[in-house]
C-alpha cells in the first residue's frame, strides 16, 4: 500500500465522524427511562374531576403528553394532536407543567389555591380556543412529576403500554411525520402484543 | 416632571443655579433608580452548610437545557428546581452519590460532568491514553528506521585511496598557482 493513503484515510474517518455529529441534535438526550416503569403520581385534573393516576390505565396503551399555555412549540404541535386525537382511540394525557411561572406571581402573594385555579382557567381558555385532544389533563405546578419523568423541554410525549411501561420518549412537538412514521407503528405494536 | 424640563425652567445662568439644578437633577435620579431597585434578593436556604454541599454537588452536575453549563451555576428554570431538589435530598440526609444517582435515573448519565466508568465509557476515559500510546509507538519505530538510513558507513580501501589520490591532485593544483602569482609580483617589481 502507499504510504501516502494512510494520512488521507484517517483524515476521512475524521471527516465521517464529524460529518455524523454535525446531524445529532444535541438537545435530544436519550431517554434513561425507556423500557423502565412509568413513574407513579396522584395529581388534580384540569375539570376538577377525581384525582388521576397512571395506575387508572393499567390495561391499556396510552400517551402523555407535556404541554403549557405558555411553551411556543406546543401551539405548533397542538393541530397534530387534535387531529390525531380523533384519528385513534388511545388515551392521550396531557401534563399540565409549571402552567404558572415565576414571573407571573414574582411576590409569591398566590396561595396554592389561587395558582391552581389560575392555572385551570388559563388552560382551559387554552383548550377551547386551540381544541381539546386530551382524554383528561393533569396539573403539575411545582414541576415535580415532570422531574420524575426526566422533562426538560416542553412539549414531550410518552407512549406507556399496557403495563405501565415506557416505550417511546418524543423530545419536542410532535409532527405528522413522526407520527406516521414512528408513534402510530409504536402503538400498534403495543395495542397487538 | 422630567429633569431636563426641570433645567429649562431654571434657565441656568450663573453657577449658584447650575448648582441647583444639578441638586435637582440627581434627586430626581436618585428616587428613579431607589424605586426600580426596590427588589430583594431571594433568600438563601437557612443552612450554610447545606448551601456549601448543594453548590458543591450542583457543579458536578449539568444544566439540561444549556447544556455547557453546571447545574450550580444556571439560572434556567429547570435548573432552580433541580437544584430544589437537590437541597431537599442533602436535608433529608441523602449521600452525594444517592443524589446523583436520583438525577441519572431521570435524565441519564448526561446529567454527570464526570461519567461513570464502564464499559461504554471506557473508549471516552482511555481512548486518548491510548492514542497517545500509538503514537508514541509510531515515532519510536519512525526514529529507529531514520537512524539505520543514515548510518555513517566506512569507506572501503578502493574509496580511500580515491579520495586520497583527489587531495593530493588539489594540493599540487594549489601549489601550482601560488608559484605563479609569486613569479607575477616579481616581475611586476622588477
């Protein structure tokens, strides 16, 4: 072999593997909780309705679904969803997060009465201007259900099988192309097996 | 009332009312910044020494949403409820390494600074020792090979007596000229 190849392929391979990097997002941080039980919580719904917990879909494939009235992307992913939510029968969730934020109570005047019941009226006024895809939503306030299920960027979705099991993390909006492509053929599976 | 309204009414002409107006004008200035300012700082947790073991492990551990910075020192919201978190385990009397552990649970093992060795990680904490060993062992076997090339070889007799016989032709050469230009002065004195 000449000796002058060597230099030029290692230099490919070099070029080959920033050229992979230069397409990974960086903000897409795989998921540790995949294929590993969906945390458990009791959290208040959006109506006002029982309490809800993971464990009351034992038996069924279902979604979760992050969202807050002030998280931009979730507007963009919001039509997907309704429009999926017709589509197929699976529960969709949705995760109410930190709906209200430092900025909107700086003196911390609000009793956790008060947050609740402004954030209730603020996404409520959200869903009817936007439409509903959720089965029924949950409200996280302090965030604390959301750092149980690794959220670190609104809007993300989980798809949870018929044991409680997290199947598929989605960072970020939901699109129909990763609807078609990935989320709908997830759920099948899960619905058959 | 705005201070430079305040300066035009004045209608500065001598020193005692510039004087004035500057009073005037720092006063107003004065009650502006007073009045935006007027914010106190959040309150620190009650224990310095939880305070100290939270920046201490918060530096270890990184911000997920940006992500070049610590988790001590990010001021993204996720980051002030991580850090929430944080100091509520170390008051629960939690070991730095339960708490990490609880963060790598969530968000993976990108949360730690420093990872874990393992397996997976061992191309990531030995992979450049290693290179460093190749090339160490490229340049030594590179240097060895110089060395024999440029090895200084004896001449063989046939080469010697060549170059003897060459020296000796310019030494004959060298004496040849110096006699003729000693013959050349001479008769140019005569």
């Amino acid at each position: 072999m000449k000796k002058f190849l060597i230099p030029l392929v290692l230099f490919g391979v070099l070029v080959l593997f920033l050229a992979v990097g230069l397409k990974r997002d960086p903000h897409e941080i795989p998921s540790p909780l995949i294929n590993k039980a969906a945390p458990d919580f009791s959290l208040q719904t959006l109506t006002g309705t029982a309490p809800f917990s993971p464990q009351d879909l034992k038996g069924k494939v279902w979604m979760l679904n992050v969202w807050a009235t002030w998280c931009v992307s979730c507007r963009e992913e919001h039509p997907v969803l309704v429009a999926f939510s017709k589509q197929i029968g699976v529960p969709i969730v949705g995760l109410s997060y930190k709906e209200i934020q430092p900025q909107d109570d700086p003196e911390k005047k609000l009793s956790p009465e008060a947050l609740l019941k402004l954030a209730r009226s603020r996404g409520s006024v959200w869903l009817e201007r936007h439409g509903n895809p959720y089965t029924l939503s949950v409200m996280d306030l302090d965030g604390r259900v959301g750092i149980d299920y690794g959220v670190y960027g609104v809007p993300e979705t989980y798809i949870i099988d018929k044991n409680g099991v997290i199947r598929y993390k989605q960072i970020g909006p939901v699109t129909p192309q990763t609807l078609s492509e990935t989320i709908i053929p997830i759920i099948k599976g899960l619905e058959n097996s | 009332m705005s201070p430079l309204f305040l300066i035009q009414k004045l209608k500065i002409n001598g020193v005692q009312n510039f004087l004035w107006a500057s009073v005037l004008l720092l006063l107003a200035l004065g009650t502006c910044s007073t009045s935006s300012l007027a914010k106190e700082a959040e309150p620190l947790a009650s224990d310095e020494v939880v305070e100290a073991r939270l920046v201490h492990i918060a530096e270890e551990l990184r911000c997920l949403v940006c992500q070049n910075e610590s988790l001590s020192s990010s001021r993204a919201d996720l980051a002030e409820d991580l850090r929430a978190q944080v100091r509520e385990q170390i008051i629960k009397g939690k070991t730095d390494q339960e708490i990490k552990d609880y963060l790598v649970e969530r968000y993976g093992d990108f949360v730690l600074y420093r990872p874990a060795v393992k397996p997976m990680t061992w191309l990531l904490w030995f992979g450049p020792f290693a290179c460093l060993l190749i090339a160490l062992g490229v340049l030594l076997i590179a240097i060895k090979r110089r060395n024999e090339k440029i090895q200084v070889k004896e001449f063989t007799s046939d080469q010697s007596h060549d170059v003897g016989q060459w020296v000796h032709m310019q030494e004959q050469k060298a004496d040849q000229f110096i006699n003729a230009t000693e013959t050349h002065t001479k008769k140019l004195k005569d």
